[in-house]
C-alpha cells in the first residue's frame, strides 16, 4: 500500500542535534492576530502544514490578503471589523479544531451567513463547547447535534459576556478572547488552566487584556475594540512534534539528542514534568525569553530505569497532545502507572483514549479501565515479536506518529497506515528520523 509504512527494526543508537517543526498552535494564532492587525505583519519561521494552509485559504475567503515571501510570510492586516464577507461564505477547515473553533470568534461580528465545515475527523467533534459562549455573545448558530456542518450569523450589536470555562481547553478561551475583540466593553473569563499563547501575544502588542492567576484558575478580562498594529513574530518549534523524539530517544538504547529553539511556555510542559516523574533523564538548557513566551533547547538521553507514574489530573491539560507518548512510556516503566480524568483525550482528532487503550492491550500491555481514568502495568523489559498493522481510521497524525515510535523502540513487524497524515503539523517527521538512522520503507 501506497500510503503505509513498513517499520521491522528498531533504531539503533543515534546522537545528534535536530530542530523539529514549527508551533502549530502559535503559527495560526499569529495569522488569525496578523489579519485584524493595522498594516503588514511579517511572520518567520511558519509552520509549513495542512492546518496552516487551511488557515491562510481561509483568512483569504474573508477578505485578507498574505504574500509568502522568501523569508517569511506576509499578511496584510484590515483591523478590527475589516474582513470583507461575502453571505453564504464557506470555510474549510480542513482538519483543524484550532482554526475551527477560533475562526468561529475572530468572525462573530460578521452580519451575513457563513458555513463552516471540515474533514471527516473534524466533522465528528463538539463544538458545543465555542457554540455556548458565541451565543452569549448574541452570535447565531445553527447545526445539528453541535457538530459540522455549521452556520453562523454574526451580531453586530454583541455584548460582553462572563463566562466560566471549566474544560481547560485553549481552543474555547482563544475563541471567547477573539469574539471579546469585536466586542464593545469588558468580557470576563474565569478559565481553568490551559495554553497560554493568546494572552502573550495580546499582551506585547500592549492590547488591553489583563490576567489575574490563581493555582487552578486564569482570570481574564478582555476591552474590546482596541485597534493594534501589526507585528513581527518568528515562530518557535512545538514541543508538541518534539516529544515524538524525546520519546524515541528515551526508549531507544545508548542515544542522546538535543532538540533546538523549542517553546517552552510552562502551559505545555506537562510532558516535560511527567516524564521527570518517571525518572526520564531530560533537562532544557540555553533557556531564553522571547515576547513573553520562554524558549530553549531539550537535552535527552535514553534511559533504562523509568517508574510509574500517579499523574495529577492537574497536569493533563498541559500534556493533553502528548498523551498518545506517555502511555508507551508507561508501557515500558517499572509499576503501575495511573492517569486521571481523559474524558477530553476521546474529544481530539480521534478518540485518543480509546485507541491508546486498544494499541496497549494489542502489544501485550495490561491496562485497566474505570470510565476516563486508566492504569497501566508497565513491563520494562517488552520485546515485541508479532506483526502488527495499525489502521488510524479517522489519519491521526498523531496516532501515526506515536506507532511509528513505538515501532522503532520496542520491536515487532508494524505496518502503519496513512502516512500523509503527518502533513497535518509535522511533513518533516519521517525525513528527520531517516537522519537519525530509522529504517523505514
Ligand atoms: C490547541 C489546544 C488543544 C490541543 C490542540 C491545539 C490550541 O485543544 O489539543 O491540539 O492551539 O489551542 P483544547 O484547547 O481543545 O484542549
């Protein structure tokens, strides 16, 4: 088959010095930000993905023209209220539940129609979580079961709104912040820990939104209405791609990589601290401040003593894309590792919780069930011997990207499906493994 991988050894010790791809997340808030923004924005370093070209397709249908030049991407600003919509306008969203969610904010003061859909993935989540708030907002929504296809009919007369956002997720809190710009007056979130990249990017624009923090809480107060200029901004890597590495390295033998210019912000590094609970030897070096966000470099090295983990449920939102890798890592500790609390994993590009369980139990790894929390029997010495042949029905990319680690580490004949599904936030993934010496045809 075309689009699979083939994967019969595991790799063999590598040390080495890798950058891996852009931050997704930062790559289309700073194109959603840029395109309200007064004048041209010039953005280093984007991410060169599916989700991002959807963004750009997308800012275009609403009236905003980008160049990409060179040595960055350009985007010409129309400020608040700008965007030029023609009614009955449909975005695509592709696979992407940022823009998706985001796009739905950023438009809310739209007067004519516009459709929103996606892929076949995208079609199957909630967005129930962004419909709630943009209604409080007086936006208009119509769908059915809370799912795409959707229509929305903006406000011009929105009002400000205080809303509790109890899921941790940055997706709600970034698509109330963008409907609270549009909107005359003071909105009020009460959000429960999640990524912070919106807030910092607002913040040194000097847009006027302030954050009080508590130990479980970010509170939020958003003036809308504010113009900005624009900006420039060069991207940092994701720690979100990099961890597929930290977790190869840490379960390959003799191997130690150092993973350059990656976004360290603290409401990501929920795999850092994880793994630093299960003794993996990891440390950040060369750590630096830019615009309010931290980067730095990550140093790993394999290691061969790593104990189970009783992960707090605080920590899942800050490691909530990285869930896929530190289930295996579990796999491979020393006792029983429990997590907390996943019910938000089944919600992403596929039920993640569900398909972790079954690609534990299919290599031979005891996991326990109890709604959304689960237990896992590590078993340090696992040596895979079986041929096995992961489908990813709904072309997760991470799914795809967690086998193909899995598969260089423990051993076993894998065959893995929809490789191109990585196009989705890292196109580079396959080719830097080659580097590192992967065999994989
Ligand atoms: C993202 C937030 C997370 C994450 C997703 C990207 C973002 O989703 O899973 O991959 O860029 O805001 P939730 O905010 O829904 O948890």
């Amino acid at each position: 088959m075309e689009n699979q991988v083939k994967i019969e050894k595991r790799i063999s010790p590598f040390k080495k010095t890798i950058t891996v791809s852009s931050d997704k997340s930062i790559s289309i808030r700073c194109i959603l930000l840029s395109s309200i923004a007064i004048g041209k924005s010039k953005l280093f370093n984007v991410l060169n993905s599916e989700d991002i070209e959807n963004t750009l397709q997308t800012i275009k249908k609403i009236g905003v023209n980008y160049k990409k030049k060179k040595e960055y991407l350009e985007i010409d600003g129309v400020g608040i209220n700008g965007f030029k919509i023609k009614n009955k306008t449909i975005l695509n969203a592709g696979n992407s539940g940022t823009l998706a969610r985001c796009i739905l904010g950023l438009c809310s003061a739209t007067k004519y129609k516009i459709k929103l859909v996606g892929d076949k993935s995208l079609s199957k989540r909630d967005f129930s979580r962004v419909i709630n708030p943009l209604n409080s907002f007086g936006v208009i929504i119509k769908s059915k079961k809370d799912m795409l296809p959707l229509e929305m009919t903006g406000s011009q007369l929105l009002r400000p709104i205080k809303y509790y956002e109890n899921k941790g997720s940055a997706q709600i809190k970034t698509c109330i912040i963008l409907s609270a710009i549009n909107t005359p007056g003071v909105t009020k979130i009460k959000a429960a820990k999640s990524r912070t990249h919106t807030e910092l990017l607002l913040k040194s624009f000097n847009y006027p939104i302030t954050v009080k923090k508590t130990k479980k809480f970010d509170f939020i107060s958003i003036k809308g209405l504010n113009q900005f200029s624009s900006f420039d901004y060069k991207i940092p890597g994701d720690i979100s791609s990099a961890s597929f590495f930290i977790v190869l390295t840490l379960l390959s033998k003799n191997s130690q990589l150092i993973i350059k210019d990656i976004n360290i912000n603290p409401s990501r590094m929920g795999i850092f601290k994880i793994l630093n609970k299960m003794n993996a030897k990891i440390k950040i070096i060369n750590k630096r401040n830019y615009k309010g966000e931290k980067l730095g470099d990550i140093k790993v090295e394999s290691t061969k003593y790593l104990k189970s983990i009783n992960c707090p449920a605080s920590l899942n939102s800050s490691a909530i894309d990285e869930f896929l890798l530190i289930f295996l890592v579990a796999a491979k500790s020393h006792g029983i590792s429990k997590f907390k609390n996943l019910g938000e994993l089944n919600k992403k590009e596929s039920p993640r919780l569900d398909i972790a369980i079954k690609f534990l139990k299919m290599i031979g790894i005891k996991v326990d069930r109890d709604n959304d929390n689960i237990k896992i029997t590590g078993s340090p010495n696992i040596k895979l011997k079986n041929s096995y042949h992961i489908r990813n029905f709904l072309k997760d990319h991470r799914v795809f990207m967690m086998s193909v680690v899995a598969a260089l580490t423990l051993g076993g004949k894998f065959k893995i499906n929809d490789k191109d599904a990585v196009n989705t936030s890292f196109p580079n993934f396959l080719r830097i493994l080659s580097k590192l010496g992967a065999k994989i045809n």
